[in-house]
C-alpha cells in the first residue's frame, strides 16, 4: 500500500516500497500559475536530500524541483516535455515528475503527512 508525503517545498512524494514517485503538490501548481515548461534529469542521476532536481517554469515565474530525500531517477515523466501543463489539470495524480529508487527511506521520517501538509498551506 502507497503512502504519501510531503515536504515544506510543496513536493509530494507516494512510496511503495522502495520506489517513490515524485510531483508537486496543488498548492504549488496554482501558485505557480499556467506553467509552460519543464526541465527533467536523466534516469540515473542520484540526488541528495534538497538537491535541485529539475525547474518548473510558468508565466509567473521559475521553480526549482526539490529532492524529498536522497533518491536515484529510474524514470521521468517525459509526457511533460511535450505537454507541462498537465502539472496544472492533474499536479498530484497523472502529472508525476519522477520515479525514484530511495536510498535512505528514514528520511521519509522527515516529511509531513497530508494533514501537516494542509495546516502548513492554511
């Protein structure tokens, strides 16, 4: 069974087993506004907890992508690419940015559940 959480840069991140898959949360998305493109790394690459991990660019503005928790990509959206504003109908559902292996799933200890996540938006 999934559980999902969520980080105080308004990424969320659903982990079964040990691979978690990464998007931004609704808040960011409509804060973000219409967004136009986005910028993926490589399957492969290994981040750091707090890395930048990819951009998000919109009419109002650019935003980094942050990484959750120490993680390696073995899969990115690449529908994306052709199609951001997917983050925009579907940011928590259809709209995810990565799939990652963990590398250290006590960090996931770290992160808010829905209901922190919701008292930290308003």
């Amino acid at each position: 069974m999934a559980t999902t959480y969520y980080s105080e840069d308004h990424e969320w991140i659903e982990v079964d087993g040990d691979i978690a898959t990464i998007g931004i949360t609704e808040h960011a998305a409509v804060q973000l506004g219409d967004i136009v493109f986005v910028e993926l790394k490589e399957e492969g690459d290994e981040f750091a907890k707090g890395d930048d991990i990819g951009v998000i660019e919109s009419v109002k503005a650019a935003s980094e992508i942050y990484a959750p928790v120490d993680c390696e990509v073995v899969e990115a959206n690449e529908e994306l690419e052709g199609n951001p504003a997917m983050i925009n109908e579907s940011p928590e559902s259809g709209a995810w940015i990565y799939k990652v292996k963990l590398s250290d799933p006590s960090q996931l200890d770290d992160l808010m559940d829905a209901d922190a996540y919701k008292a930290l938006i308003g």
